[in-house]
C-alpha cells in the first residue's frame, strides 16, 4: 500500500521472483558477495522487498533504514 488511501501495488511471486533475481545478479556486479554487509535505504515499497530477497538469496547480511531514523541514529545503525 502507498501513503495514499486506496493506492497499491500488485505484485504476483513470479514478478518479485524475477526483480530479486534481477537485484542479486546487480549487486553480484557490483562485488556483493556471500557474508558481506548491505544497508538498504529505501521507503517501503516492493523494490525494497525485492532488495531484501536479493541480499538473503547472495548470502549477505543486510538491515534496513527508512528515512524516519536521525542522522545519528541512522550512522549507528549503519556501523552496527
């Protein structure tokens, strides 16, 4: 669901199957590799699902940040 009443997403498992795949073959790339540590920032939204799935399915640690967290909040998440 979006912040706006009544607005959503759709997303059948085949489409998020295929944008994780997508996503994990990217941040393999980008030299993401098993046991590596990944920060997601991103508002929630089927992307960042996707980004989630991608991490766990390449075997790197990920966490999760929205942009809620202060500055000093967010910087001891990140080194955590």
């Amino acid at each position: 669901e979006k912040d706006e009443p009544g607005e959503e997403v759709r997303v059948t498992y085949r489409e998020l199957l295929e944008l994780t795949c997508r996503l994990g073959n990217i941040l393999k790339r980008q030299g993401v590799k098993r046991g590596d540590r990944v920060t997601i920032y991103m508002p929630p939204c089927p992307l960042a699902v996707a980004s989630m799935l991608a991490c766990a399915r390449i075997g790197a640690v990920h966490t999760v940040v929205f942009a809620g967290f202060s500055a000093e909040s967010l910087a001891d998440r990140i080194r955590d």
